[in-house]
C-alpha cells in the first residue's frame, strides 16, 4: 500500500474522530462537485441519501456540541460508533489492495480515529469544568474547522481533483497554484500535528 494512501487513510481518520458526519459530508460532498477524486469503495459518500444523512446527523452534533456536559455524553455514545465506521471505511478505500492491508488499513485508522477521539472527549471533560461556556463553543468550531480541513487535504493527496486532469488549457494555471496550496498545508499539517500519537505523517511530494 503506498505511503501516499497511508498518509491520506491517516488523516481521514484523524479528521472521524474530531468529526465523523462532517468529514464524510464533506469528502461526498467535495467529489461530488469535482473538486476531488474519492478512491472507487468511497465514491458512495457521494450519495445524495449519505449526504443527507451525514449532514443532518452534522447539523445535530453542532448543537450538540455546543453544550457543556451534553458534548461529553455525545462523544461517549459515539466512542462506539466512530472507530468502527471509520475502519469500515478504511477498508472500503483500499479495495484494489491485497486483503491482508485492507485489514491493516482498517486496524490502523480503527486504532488512529479512537486516538483523536479519546484526545477530543477528554480535552472537552476538562474544558466543561470551567463556569463558563464560551471556551466550548470556541473548541467546537475550531474542531469542526480542522476535521473538514483535514478531510480535504488528506483526500486531495490520494486522488487529485478531476478539475486538474480535464485539458491541458487548465493544467497550466490550476495544477502550480493548487500544488502549492497543498504542498503548504501538508507542511503546516505535519508541523501542528507531528507529536499526537500514532500520527507520523508521510513528507508531501508536490
């Protein structure tokens, strides 16, 4: 399995554990409009009833999210529901793989989706403590932010966006500025996240 898919799987998956409805919706969402190119097991996301699904299941853990103590009791029902949706996933993305790493591949975002979980779940008990609740709806929107980011970048460097592959009138001006912007990301990325556990990401190659 190329490092390339394993940094994409990596990222996906780090991205589930903060949020799993809005990263799927936004990888559906994303291929369906063209601006990136899902791996044939995951072009499902797409779906319009996935998507309506994701974002309305979205749309309640934003609220959710934004109360104290209601936040802790969503992230303990979702400690089941998360790691093993995201390996179902891991697993699906890795079809034209060797049975052997699409098993591996499941393991290893099973186990990357549960770290980023129990990150997020226990930041937030400690944060509920304080009087106030503004530090809450601060932390959800910036974790909302980074897992809809992540999803982007981490797909965007499995399969580049159809866009990039239409014609060469295109190639010219949409391909450098793109690269770059990726190629920036993914090193800010690595940067912000190169001490979290399990989560060594691959050098992006532009």
């Amino acid at each position: 399995m190329p490092w390339q898919t394993v940094g994409s799987l990596l990222g996906v998956s780090f991205a589930s554990g903060l949020n799993l409805y809005a990263t799927v919706a936004t990888l559906g969402l994303m291929h369906r409009f063209g601006v990136i190119e899902l791996p044939p097991g995951l072009t499902i996301l797409a779906h319009t009833a996935i998507l309506a699904v994701a974002i309305v299941l979205y749309t309640v853990e934003f609220f959710a999210d934004k109360i104290p103590w209601v936040d802790s009791a969503w992230d303990f029902l979702h400690t089941f529901i998360r790691p093993p949706a995201v390996a179902v996933l891991a697993y699906a993305a890795t079809v034209q793989t060797p049975g052997e790493w699409r098993l591996t591949a499941a393991l290893l975002a099973g186990g990357v989706v549960l770290t980023s979980h129990g990150v997020k779940a226990t930041t937030r008990a400690a944060v509920n403590t304080s009087p106030e609740p503004f530090s809450t709806w601060v932390l959800s929107v910036l974790e909302d932010a980074i897992a809809i980011f992540l999803a982007w970048l981490a797909a965007s460097q499995a399969r580049p966006p159809a866009l990039h592959r239409r014609g060469p009138a295109t190639a010219p001006t949409t391909v450098p500025v793109t690269s770059r912007i990726r190629h920036s990301a993914w090193f800010w990325t690595q940067r912000c996240l190169r001490d979290v556990p399990f989560l060594h990401l691959p050098p992006h190659n532009s």
